[in-house]
C-alpha cells in the first residue's frame, strides 16, 4: 500500500515536471523573441537618429543644432527651418519616440519574462526534489 502510494506520487511529481519544462520551453522562447524584436527596435531607432544627424548636416545646420533636434522627445518643438521640412523632421522625430516606446515596452515585457523563467526554474528544481 506505501509503495503504491510512492508510486502515484512519482508519477504525479513526473507530470508536474512535465509540465514546468513544458512551460518553461514556452517562455524561453517568448524571451527569445521578445530579445530580437527590441534588438530589431534598438537598430531602427539608431538608423533613424543617424539619418536625422546626416540630413541636419546635409541641409547645412551644424551638430549642435542637430544633436538638439535628435534629442527632442517633443513633437511640438519649433526650429528655423521651411515648414514644410519642419512637419517632416517632426513625423521622424515621432516615429522614433514611438520606436523607442515600443522598445522600452519590449525591455518591460522581457524582464517580466526572465522572472516569471525564474521564477519557474526554482519551480521545476523544486519540483525534481521531490
């Protein structure tokens, strides 16, 4: 009777070991993912400040001036330019703030899996105790 009983508890501790891989499988591989789309977030928005220094440069301003704008998280800044290259510099400058935004979202994200993958690994050491 004691032996059977140690038996079900091994297979259900088996099961539940099963099941902890399986899930840590899971978020290991939504932390993958999460890792290459803010690396991807990352090189866009790096792509997107160089583009803004090279066509400041390019239109003649100097770096101060360019660093500044690339710098603005502001939408609604205003500098001595046309309008027209005004209203263009402001739809970049807004694409990279949301870049951005959805890389620090990524990062939040990421770090809410690495502990949760934490948090399951103790589980499944927990787990292969028993």
């Amino acid at each position: 009777m004691k032996v059977r009983k140690l038996e079900h508890e091994l297979t259900l501790a088996r099961v539940a070991l099963g099941e902890r891989e399986n899930e840590l499988k899971d978020l290991q591989d939504k932390l993958q993912e999460n890792v290459k789309q803010r690396e991807h977030y990352e090189k866009l928005a790096t792509k997107l400040d160089e583009q803004l220094l090279r066509s400041n440069v390019g239109e003649g301003k100097d770096m101060a001036e360019s660093e500044k704008v690339v710098d603005a998280t502001d939408s609604t800044f205003s500098i001595d330019t046309e309008e027209g290259s005004e209203s263009v510099l402001q739809v970049i400058c807004g694409q990279r703030d949301r870049f951005r935004k959805r890389m620090l979202d990524r990062e939040d994200a990421n770090n809410g899996l690495k502990q949760q993958l934490k948090a399951t690994q103790k589980a499944l050491e927990e787990t292969k105790v028993l």
